[in-house]
C-alpha cells in the first residue's frame, strides 16, 4: 500500500483517537503497513530477503546454508573488476568470508533502492552466494556472471518491472555480457529444470 495512505490513515485514526481520548499515540502495526516502499535499514532489508528465499528454493532450487550478512552501503570497490564483471550499475556486491573452515556471506546494498528492485538485485547476489557454497561455475566466469543475471531477470518479471529486465539483457559487457543470453536461450529450449541441471553440473 503506498505510503501516503498508509499516513493518511494513520492520521485519520490520530485524530480519532485524539477526540475520543485526548490521546493520540495511535498507529496501525500491521504486518503489510510494515512494509516500507524503499529498503534503507536492516530490519526492511530482513523482510525482503524472507519474502524471497522461499521464492528462490521453489524456482531455482537455490537453498543457502552459511549465515548472510546484508550491509545497506554502496558497494565499495570501483576497481576495473568491478566495472568488468558487474552490470553497469554498482548497488550490489557480493563476497565470501572464510573464517578458518566457515563461510559466511557478505552482501553489500545501496541503500534507498525501491523493494521490488532491491529484491531483484538481492536475489542475483544470493546467487553469487549459492554459486560459492556449492562451488558452481568456477571455470565459466560468463555463465557465472549469466547465472546470477538469469535469477535477477525472473525476478524483475516477478515483481512487475519488466523494462528493468529486458534491460539486464542488453549490458555488453564484453566477457560477461553474454551469459544470460545463453541461458535464456537454453531455458526457453530445454526448460528450467534442465537449465539449472546444465549449470548445477557445470565446473
Ligand atoms: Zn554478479
């Protein structure tokens, strides 16, 4: 619900409130009202990646073990790396933490990023995180990059930001540019199923 009549209400039910009681400390707490349109605090940025794990498991049999830390900052780096593999705009990052045998994951958000989209960039990062746990993809950097896009694509068409998506698949990025459109192209051949069979297999 958009916030202006979430506050509308909220100051309806003040008002009211406020005649009955000549107190006014009235606000809805409903799950649904908790749900902010921008994602720029920690417990929002929780919500959203519990909204979308169960997303993840069910359509890409994405299931991740190791603890996610999700830090709302811009991604730090601006190296040539960072310009090589990601996709033009920098409101994401992933990185592996190895404390002796333990992994942990570290995913860096700009914040104030609208839900739907942050969603979208949150999912191709936790695909980068499922590709460490499971070591997918270590010698195909393209389709590593393509994985993480693919996820990234679905989710956009998701949540109803389908210009966003097609947009994902016209970044060339001249290494990595390409990988999603492979994938796609084996999808719509082989279906889903077989695609992240084809990539599950992959070394
Ligand atoms: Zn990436």
């Amino acid at each position: 619900m958009p916030s202006l009549i979430v506050r509308a209400i909220n100051s309806v039910g003040r008002l009211i409130e406020f005649c009955l009681t000549g107190q006014t400390d009235y606000a809805l707490t409903t799950s649904d009202f908790c749900l902010a349109d921008t994602i720029d605090n920690s417990v929002q940025a929780k919500l959203a990646m519990k909204e979308l794990l169960p997303y993840l498991q069910q359509k890409f049999g994405i299931v991740l073990q190791a603890p996610i830390i999700i830090n709302l900052e811009k991604p730090r780096t601006r190296s040539w790396k960072r310009v090589v593999f990601s996709a033009g705009e920098h409101i994401g990052s992933y990185t592996s933490r190895w404390l002796g045998e333990n992994l942990s994951h570290e995913i860096l958000l700009a914040p104030g990023m609208e839900r739907r989209k942050f969603k979208a960039v949150l999912a191709h990062e936790l695909t980068h995180a499922f590709q460490a746990e499971r070591r997918l993809l270590r010698t195909h950097k393209g389709l590593k990059e393509g994985m993480a896009r693919w996820v990234e694509y679905h989710v956009l068409n998701e949540v109803g930001l389908k210009r966003e998506a097609d947009k994902l698949c016209r970044y060339r990025s001249f290494i990595l540019g390409r990988g999603i459109i492979t994938i796609l192209n084996y999808e719509r051949e082989h279906g889903r199923t077989a695609t992240l069979k084809w990539l599950k297999d992959l070394a």
